[in-house]
C-alpha cells in the first residue's frame, strides 16, 4: 500500500491563500482600547510593511516571492503527506489516516515558513535586525534560523522561567548567532525597570513581548516580528494546507475530519484554512477539531474585542479569548498556552466551522497517544503536535466503534526531540 505522497520542489506553492474574502462576514477591524495612545496607529513604527499590507488585504491569493520560495526548498518544502499504516492496523480501525510532516523542518516546527517570509520582507525593505519574544522557545528558534540564511540579526527576548531550563534550545539559537536575552533583561528600559525590583524575575510572555517591541520601537533598523495569531503568519503558513491538498489529490481521497493543535493557531490555520475556504463556499464537507489543553481552551472562550499581549500594546483584536490577563497552569505543550484564538479562525468558529476538544492538563491522555504513534510510524511528535495526534487517534477509535471507514487528516506541526524531559516526566520513564 502506498503510504507516501509527495510533490516535487516545482510544486512548492506560488501563491498563500488569503481567506479573508472568502470568510462568511468581514472580520472585525483591530481596535484601540479606550485609553492610552493608539496602538493601530503605532504598527507600522513596529511591523513590516509588507506583513501590514498582507495583514489586511482582500486578494484571495498573494504572490509568494521567487525568494521565499527558493528558501521553503532549502528548508525541505514540500513536505511529504504520510498514510498512516501501521498506526490503522495497530488501532484496527476502518479509518484511513494521513499526517503531514512539518516536524521535517531544519529547527523542529512549523514556524520557519512564516520566519522565511519575514526575513526576506525584511531584507527587502532594508532592515537588519528583527526582534521578537519567544515562550516554548520554537519560534526563537525559528526566527534565529531564518535571518541567520537571509544574514540579518535577530534578538530573542526569552522568558526567563524557560531560558533557564532548556539549555539545548539556547545553545541552538546562539549557534544561529542570534542574541538571545532572559526576559526581563537590561536591554531595555522596561526590562531594567522589573530587574530592579527582583534581578531574578522569572518573566512572562507579556514582558518578553514588551521588550522586543521596545527595542523595535526606539530603533529605526529594527522591525518586530510576530510569530502566531495575526493573518499575514497564518497566510505565510497556508503552504502546509496547500500542499496537502495536492498530495490527497494525489492519494485520490478527500478528507472528512482534519485536525491539528491550536494554540494562537498559526499551524492549524495554515493547514485547514485552504479547506475552511472551500467548505465556507460550500464545496466540500469537512469536520474540522482543534486540539487544545484544558489550562488555555482559548475557544470555548468569549467572542469579544481583547488585547493580544499581557501588556496592552497590541492593538484590540476580535477574538475568542479566555482574557489577556488568563492564568494558565504550565503543561509541556507550553505553545499551547495562550490567551486567545487567531481573528480568522474565531470567525469560523463563530460560523460553526471549526469544532475543539480539550485535553486534561496532566498531559497522559495525549502523551500515551504520542507514544502509540511513535511506535507504529516512528516519528516523535513534539509535545504541542501530541494534542494533534491524541485527537486523530481518538477520531479513528470513534470510527471503529461506529464502524465509519472515514478519513482523518491530521497536521503534525513539529517534533520532540529537544522535549525528552518533559515526555519522560508525564509517562514515568
Ligand atoms: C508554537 C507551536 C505550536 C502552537 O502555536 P500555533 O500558532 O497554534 O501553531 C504548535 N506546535 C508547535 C510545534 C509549535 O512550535
């Protein structure tokens, strides 16, 4: 049985798809809280030119550069759409299971397909040096990688908590030759402010964002770099849905249920937003469930207007969100835990389109279907793509209950092999 379907590098994308003509209403326009100075105004001080038209535009497709797509191959584009055999018949279940590989990527996730994009943007339009913040520490990686191929700087501001623990990631981005800060750090003026207070402050997401948009801000050869939520990231990352539309083409299926982890939702878009198109126009039929953990369930949210960072100095977003200021226990799957769910996806849901599921945060659940994966197709999924994997499986034992033979396409956004730990600590290994 053919269990690989792959393209060739001519068939690389050359457009992103941009769903936001296509959306069952407009999507709400960012706003500016009641207070303090306008945000919407400040973006353009702070993003690049190119990923604000890109934000915002109504063309359904939009040119990937030549450039871009020279470096999607360098990084290993196309990526093939696996059949997954052995895992059908160790789960005797009557449904087909396809997954795709975006752990085959040079830093281990996903997100390298919109930090390519950026990169080259930002070359083009003569900067040097981005900055960003990074959490689980995948997008650091990412982005330390892509302006590292297109010779820019990158400046990585890290949470604290995670930069003193995940010493390989940290080495990683530093080979990269990125400068790479525990957050707060004394880069900046808000940074020196908390250090002050405590010189070992542990940090948050919230801060990290607010240095690198700090350093943005104050620096005109600096531009800030998102990694998640926004639509420019996830029409950069509709590469993955693409192309796996071509390879079921290919294997001469069309998916029933598609599935992938959510947690700001740049993987999940990227993969199921050139399908949500077509079923959104009413030309296919697809269930499509986004993987969640109980700490950070982001869609069973509210729908309202709500920052995107802890520090208030994102515009105001339409989104479904537990609240930008949401406690959210850690888990493993730490890209899992944010806040909110992207604009375009929180429309959909609010349409009805895009069902969740969302997994107990001791983790077992989803780790022991990790497990059951890696033994019968060998690949290890990262600890956020294991929500994916767990909710493929889950679907496919559902079949075999009901005796549905349906097929389940699932995305696996990246892989583990710098999470040992924390598959170890979950599974008592
Ligand atoms: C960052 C990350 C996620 C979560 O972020 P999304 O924007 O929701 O995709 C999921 N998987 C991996 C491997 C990641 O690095």
């Amino acid at each position: 049985m053919k269990n690989q379907f792959n393209l060739s590098v001519d068939d690389i994308p050359k457009k992103w798809y941009n769903i936001l003509p296509d959306l069952p209403e407009p999507i709400p326009k960012p706003k500016d809280p009641p207070t303090g100075p306008s945000r919407v105004e400040n973006l353009p001080n702070l993003l690049l030119k190119e990923c604000l038209r890109q934000e915002f535009s109504d063309e359904r497709w939009i040119a990937i550069p030549e450039g871009v797509r020279e470096l999607y191959a360098k990084a290993g584009r196309p990526r093939p759409l696996f059949r997954a055999t052995r895992l059908e018949e160790f789960l005797g279940t009557p449904a087909r299971m396809y997954y795709k590989s975006e752990f085959y990527s040079p830093t281990g996730s996903h997100k390298v397909n919109t930090a390519l994009a950026q990169a080259y943007f930002a070359v083009k339009e003569g900067y040097d040096h981005l900055s960003t913040e990074t959490g689980a520490g995948q997008w650091g990686t990412a982005l330390s990688y892509a302006c590292s191929i297109a010779g820019i700087k990158a400046t990585v501001f890290w949470v604290r908590a995670v930069h003193s623990w995940k010493k390989d990631r940290l080495a990683f981005m530093q080979m990269l030759g990125s400068d790479v800060y525990a957050s707060p750090s004394d880069q900046t003026a808000c940074g020196r402010e908390l250090l002050k207070e405590d010189p070992e402050h542990p940090g948050s997401l919230g801060i990290a964002v607010s240095e690198g948009l700090e350093m943005a801000n104050e620096n005109d050869n600096v531009k800030y770099s998102l990694g998640s939520v926004l639509n420019h990231v996830l029409l950069h990352q509709t590469v993955i849905g693409l192309e796996t539309m071509a390879q079921l083409k290919a294997a001469e299926v069309e998916p029933d249920v598609m599935c992938s982890c959510l947690g700001g939702g740049s993987n999940f878009g990227g993969f199921a937003l050139p399908f949500l198109g077509q079923v959104a126009r009413g030309k296919a039929d697809i269930k499509f469930i986004a993987a969640q953990s109980e700490v950070a369930p982001n869609l069973q949210g509210e729908y309202r207007y709500d920052h995107a960072d802890h520090a208030e100095l994102t515009p105001m977003l339409k989104m479904y969100t537990l609240g930008h200021h949401a406690s959210m226990d850690p888990i493993r799957g730490d890209g899992l835990r944010y806040h909110a769910a992207a604009p375009v996806l929180s429309v959909l849901r609010k349409h009805g389109l895009i069902d969740t599921v969302a997994y107990p945060k001791d983790e077992r659940h989803v780790f022991e279907r990790a497990r059951v994966f890696v033994q019968n197709e060998g690949f290890l999924p990262a600890p956020e793509s294991a929500y994916s994997v767990a909710c493929a499986i889950d679907e496919a034992l559902r079949c075999k209950r009901t005796g549905e033979d349906r097929t389940i396409v699932f995305n696996i956004s990246g892989h583990g092999f710098m999470d040992m730990v924390g598959y170890q600590a979950v599974l008592g290994m």
